[in-house]
C-alpha cells in the first residue's frame, strides 16, 4: 500500500471557497447602481459598464459549477451538503443576475 497523502480536504475546501467566491460574484452585479437603476427602469443609464456585469455574471454561473466539481471529487459528504443548500439560493441569485446583465 502506498503512503499518498488524501486529497480529498483540500478539494473539498477548494470547492467551498468557489461556491463563496461565486456568492461574491452575483452580488456585485446585483449591488450594482447602474443595474438597480436598469432593474427598475428596464434600461441601464447611459456609461453603464454592462461587459463587467456580464462577465461577473457568468463567472459566478462558472464558479458555482467549478464547487459542485470540486466537492464531488473531494467525496466528503459535509462540504457537498453544504454547496448543495448553497446552491438553491444561488440558483434564484443567477437567474436574477444573468436577467439583469444580458
């Protein structure tokens, strides 16, 4: 038998961070002034910096999958059942989101 250290920590812990890190994403576009304004308007105000949104917005959509990928591979159960109740609001945040920056 081979004395390889377990992998699985640091990749599930890889996969939490993505899942903050993808949280952190959508919310920038959400806080966003600029997409307020077009979330009651229908229309962004002129200047408006849409490219950064978008890119936020589909970098968190990444990100969301890049935890599922990694806690899976990581097979502890704790870090997936937490991305996966992370996930239901997270859902809800993107479609949001994605509304807003497309």
């Amino acid at each position: 038998m081979s004395q390889e250290p377990s992998r699985t920590a640091p990749l599930s812990l890889v996969g939490i961070v993505a899942m903050v890190v993808a949280y952190l994403l959508m919310l920038s576009v959400l806080s966003d002034t600029d997409m307020a304004s077009k979330f009651e308007n229908g229309v962004a105000p002129p200047g408006t910096d849409v490219m950064g949104n978008r890119i936020a917005a589909v970098g968190g959509i990444v990100a969301g999958g890049c935890a599922w990928v990694a806690v899976a591979a990581g097979r502890m159960v704790l870090p997936i059942v937490l991305v996966l109740i992370a996930s239901a609001p997270f859902a809800l945040l993107s479609l949001v989101a994605l509304q807003l920056a497309f």
